[in-house]
C-alpha cells in the first residue's frame, strides 16, 4: 500500500490540504475533460482546472526545492 509520508513530511500542513482538496480534483476534471474529448469545448473550466493544478504543484515544487537546498531530503 502507498503512503504520503516520505514525500509529504516536507510539505506545510496548508499545502497538503490544498493538495487534496484543489490539486486532486483539478487533475481529475482535467483528466476527464480529456479523455471524453471535451477540452476544446470548454476552454473557460479547461483553464481554471490546468490553471489551479499548475498552481498546486508550483507552491510543491518550491518547497521541495527549498527542501533540497536546506538538505532536508
């Protein structure tokens, strides 16, 4: 079974729940509007999901970076 801990023992407590609570469904509507072909109909909700992903793995990526300079990993 999977486990969030050893990847996520460096990310702030806000920053995982905007994870779960925006990243996640983000990527699965992004996903879903892709596979069932509809990413070009709706270019407003097509930008607002890939816009809040891209947002939510930015802020992960720089405290993964801020990680990696402090020698935390």
């Amino acid at each position: 079974m999977w486990s969030f801990d050893p990847s996520w023992r460096l990310l702030p407590r806000w920053l995982k729940a905007l994870t779960l609570i925006v990243g996640l469904p983000a990527w699965l509507g992004f996903a879903t509007m892709i596979v069932t072909g509809s990413i070009f109909e709706h270019e407003t909700v097509t930008l607002t999901l890939f816009g809040s992903f891209a947002f939510v793995a930015l802020c992960q990526t720089a405290f993964m970076a801020r990680s990696a300079w402090r020698n935390d990993l």
